[in-house]
C-alpha cells in the first residue's frame, strides 16, 4: 500500500527540465505528484479508501466474534447436558456424599419434584438442603415395594438422625 503512495524521488518528473543525478536522495522516499499529501486519518487518505478498507476488517471481526460466540456456546450446551445427567443420576441418590454434588437449583428442583412446596428449602444452608433431599428421596422410598429400596430408606433416615 505505501509503495503505491511513494516513488524514488529519482523516478519523479520534475518538470522544470533540471537533472535529478547532481541530487542524491539518499535512499528517501517522497510522496508522488498522483497521491494525496498525508491527512491526519494516518495511511488511509481518502474516504474511497476507508470504505474500501473497512468492509474487510468488519468481516474478519464479525467472523472471529461469531466464531467465538458459537464455541462459548456449545461449551454452555455441553456443561448443560453434564449438568442434566448429573441430576438424573445422583437426584434420586440416598447418599449424602452424592446429594452434595449437586447445585442448590437442582436439589430446590428435585424437593419441587418429590412434591414439596416451592418455598420449601429456601434460605437453608446447602448442607440442610441435602438432609431435606436425603429425606424427601427416604420417604419417597418408603412409599415402594421393593424391600431393598425401603431397607437403604431406613439406613439414610438414620444417618439423618444421627
């Protein structure tokens, strides 16, 4: 781009029929007659060329940023899908230990699933709300039939309790 406003200034014209070679530019360039002198814009002189310019650099910003917005999110898509299979394996869970990996949403989701009020579990420290889990899924377990589903019921109520 600067070769284009730049010429030797022994390939300039003078115009006035003077010998250029008694003069050594030493190498500098000068700006040629055809280009415009230098404006405060910096490299781009005229509006022709900003315009000109622009296009392409929008385009390279508006692809890098989609680029980017669509990674981020199927990383949240991914980190949501977790999340979910998390909940479908440890949400019925009588183990403390299990209860505990789950977020204060999901086990708020899972008392509201067991049938317990909305309010229910609210502004209690997220260890009390996995005991409130723990006994809603040992109620809930009681109500069965299988007698190794009431049994491990019995086993996390005590825990409870103790």
């Amino acid at each position: 781009f600067l070769a284009s406003l730049t010429r030797r200034r022994a390939d300039v014209p003078r115009g006035d029929g003077a010998d250029d070679s008694s003069k050594d530019s030493g190498g500098v360039d000068e700006p040629t007659a055809s280009a415009p002198s230098a404006t405060p814009r910096g490299w781009l002189t005229t509006p022709r060329e900003l315009v000109g310019a622009t296009p392409r650099s929008v385009r390279s910003v508006i692809s890098t940023s989609s680029h980017l917005i669509g990674s981020a999110r199927e990383r949240w898509i991914e980190a949501k899908e977790a999340q979910n299979r998390l909940y479908d394996e440890l949400g019925p869970s009588m183990a403390r230990e299990s209860l505990r990996q789950l977020s204060r949403g999901q086990l708020r989701y899972r008392l509201r699933e067991l049938g317990a009020a909305r309010t229910e579990g609210e502004g209690l420290a997220h260890n009390k709300l996995v005991d409130t889990v723990l006994l809603w899924n040992a109620l809930t377990a009681l109500q069965e039939e299988s007698a190794d589903h009431q049994a491990t019921a019995v086993q996390s109520l005590r825990t409870i309790c103790s």
